[in-house]
C-alpha cells in the first residue's frame, strides 16, 4: 500500500511538469496568423555588462548617410542619460562617504566635471555593431550599437576630479573608485 502511494505521488508529479513544460513549449511558439520577428543587434554582446555600457538604437530615412546619423545619435543620448544617472549616483554616493555632499559647490563642481567628461567620452564612442535595411517605401532603417568602457570612463573622471584644484584637496581616488564600481555592480544586478 505505501509503495502504491509512492507511485501514484511520483505520478502526478512527473505529470505536473510534463504538462508544465509542454505549456511553456506553446508560449514559445507563434499562434496563427503571428510572425516572429528578430531584433536586430540584440543578442549578448550588444548589452550592457560588467565592462561596456551600450546602447542599440535605429535611425530611418530616405537617405541612408542621415539613417546612420540619426541612429547613432539616438544611440549617444541613449548612452548619455544612462551614463549621467549612473554617475550621478556615483558622486551623490561617494559624496555621503566623504562628507562632501556638506559644501553643495563642490557636489556641483563633481557633477560639472563629470557630465564634460561623458561628453568627451560619447564623442568617442566605439561602433560594436551597425545593422541596415531598405525598406519597401524606399527608406533606409540603420540599427547601431554604440559602447563606450566603463573603465576607460572611470579613468577619464578621476583624471578630471585631480586636475581641477578645487576638487582635488577633497577628491578621495580609492574611495571614488569603490564606489564607482559598487555602483556599477547594482546596475548591473538591477538589469538581470
């Protein structure tokens, strides 16, 4: 009698996820009528991770330069505004640890430094990948994926912060640092 018990229990549970993986099998598949489409530049290596940001944006137009010119500045401000926030965080973290955030004029001066440091940074920004289309009305859709390094980034800012005098009395290298990649490491957690 027990061992029957057993059985039929081990029953109902290889036939719950046998049932459990033939319904995600269907979810998997494209009912009638729909078409599966492939994203362009979206596998792995063209999101962001522990050494790139990236960003993957299109441009469409009749003509292709402008297509390309379009995509890759959606693809900059795309990177720009990640970029700030996570810098942004950065300073306002490293600022708590250090006590700075106490004097607002030099959180402001961190913050200014380091926004024309993405500048020049985006302006440099490496092509990891470019896509292009015609389409059927005769325009062009250019996907780009731009990446620029995280620690190339890191290096850029602590250079700002110890080349500007004001900062550099107060600017803590090793703590900007940790705290640079701690933020980092949330982010990247934060997009799983």
């Amino acid at each position: 009698m027990k061992h029957a018990l057993i059985l039929f229990g081990l029953s109902i549970a290889i036939l719950a996820v046998a049932s459990s993986c033939k319904s995600q099998q269907s979810l998997a598949k494209p009912e009638k009528g729909e078409v599966e489409i492939a994203i362009p530049l979206s596998g792995p290596e063209y999101r962001t991770d522990a050494e790139y940001w990236r960003a993957v944006q299109q441009g469409v137009s009749p003509d292709m330069s402008m297509a390309k010119k379009v995509a890759l500045q959606n693809a900059r401000q795309e990177l720009a505004a990640t970029i700030r926030v996570q810098v942004r965080a950065v300073i306002d973290n490293y600022g708590k640890n250090t006590a700075v955030t106490e004097n607002i004029d030099v959180v402001n001066m961190y913050e200014e430094q380091a926004y024309s440091v993405i500048d020049q940074t985006l302006a440099g920004a490496e092509l990891n990948g470019e896509k292009l289309f015609k389409l059927e009305n005769g325009n062009y859709r250019y996907h780009v994926c731009l990446q620029v390094n995280k620690q190339y980034l890191a290096d850029q800012l602590t250079k700002a912060f110890e080349g500007e005098a004001k900062l550099k009395a107060a600017f803590d290298k090793a703590q900007f640092k940790k705290t640079y990649d701690e933020q980092m490491k949330a982010f990247l957690e934060s997009q799983k």
